[in-house]
C-alpha cells in the first residue's frame, strides 16, 4: 500500500513540476519576437535600418484628398490619427512598410488602407544620406489615443528584428482624454512639420 502511494505522490509531484514549466516556459512568439528599441516624440530612435523621429500628431474627424480628378472624402465612426514623422535610413538603403497606432488597451490600429490612392502612404523606401518627412493615417477609436504608441518596423511582423516604439505623449487631448479633432483635414497639403 505504501509503494503504491509512494508512486502515486511521485506522479503527482512530477505532473505538478511539468505543469509549472509549460507555464512559466515563454512562447515561441515571445522568443522570437521583436527587439523593441523605445523613445518618445520629438527624439531620434534608432532601429537596426533606420532611424524615426515623430513630430507631431494631429487628429480629424474628416480626411480629405484629390484623386481620379475628384475630391476623395473618407469619414470614420471614430477619429483620423494623422502622425509627422521623419525618417533616415541607417546605412544602407532600407524601406519602413509596417506602422500601427498602439492604444492603451492593447488594441493595435494599422496605417488605413481606406487611403490607397492618395499620395504618400506606406512602405517608404529609404536612402542613407536623404532623409524625409513622412505622414502615417490611422483609424482609431477616440478613448484610444492618450497613453498611446507608435510602432514602426522595416516589415509585417518582425522576427528577431527590431521594432520601433515610439511613446505618443505630446499629442492633443481633452481632460476627459477625447482627441482635439479639427472637422477635415486634406491629405494634399504640403505642410510637414
């Protein structure tokens, strides 16, 4: 009876130990996940192909732009997020092609795609030596943009590669942390911070 019981401690005691390992062992995706180098707005952060400086976030309930010779006018349930940022390929030509605006629930927004014909969206091709300004659009929930995150990285889904994260700290919000949305912005204009 007591080698029986003295077995079944053992199973017990071993399915204990197995059971906390899977537990506390990381997930292939966190091991391999990718490298974050952090900042905030207005400085320099450095990834392994190219450097990213937001400049100003701006917010609009309404967007606007010229294509196919009519006036393209895209409206949203929530509101438009539209970032300045400027960036500068490391040391060899390099290409940014993958952004999302991270809000302060987790939830992740990718650079709309309602935009595809207007000038200047994703990916952006780099060179070393000639840096440029940028304009990134998201479509995003209004409780969503304090306390938010840019993400920015060279492609979908990076593995093993670094990943911009950019903290948004300086971007124009009520008391009750609602965006301050201008009624329309138009896409065309060539004002970069």
């Amino acid at each position: 009876m007591s080698a029986r019981l003295g077995s079944l401690l053992l199973i017990l005691a071993s399915a204990l130990a197995l059971y906390g390992m899977q537990r506390s062992t990381p997930r292939y995706m966190d091991l391999t996940g990718p490298i974050v180098e952090r900042g905030v707005m207005g400085v320099a952060v450095d990834t392994r192909l190219f450097q990213a400086t937001v400049e100003r976030v701006q917010f609009a309930r309404q967007l606007a732009y010229r294509r196919l010779g009519a006036e393209q006018v895209r409206d949203t349930g929530g509101v438009w997020a539209i970032v300045w940022l400027r960036l500068a390929a490391a040391d060899t030509s390099a290409t940014m092609a993958e952004a999302a605006w991270l809000g302060p629930d987790g939830l992740a927004y990718r650079h709309t795609d309602r935009l595809s014909l207007a000038r200047g969206v994703p990916p952006y091709a780099l060179d070393p030596g000639l840096p440029r300004s940028v304009r990134l659009v998201f479509e995003i929930r209004p409780d969503q943009a304090r306390g938010a995150a840019l993400l920015l990285s060279s492609r979908y889904g990076p593995r093993l590669d670094s990943q911009a994260r950019i903290a948004l700290d300086d971007v124009p919000v009520d008391a009750d942390g609602r965006p301050q949305a201008i009624a329309r912005y138009d896409l065309d204009q060539e004002s970069p911070p």
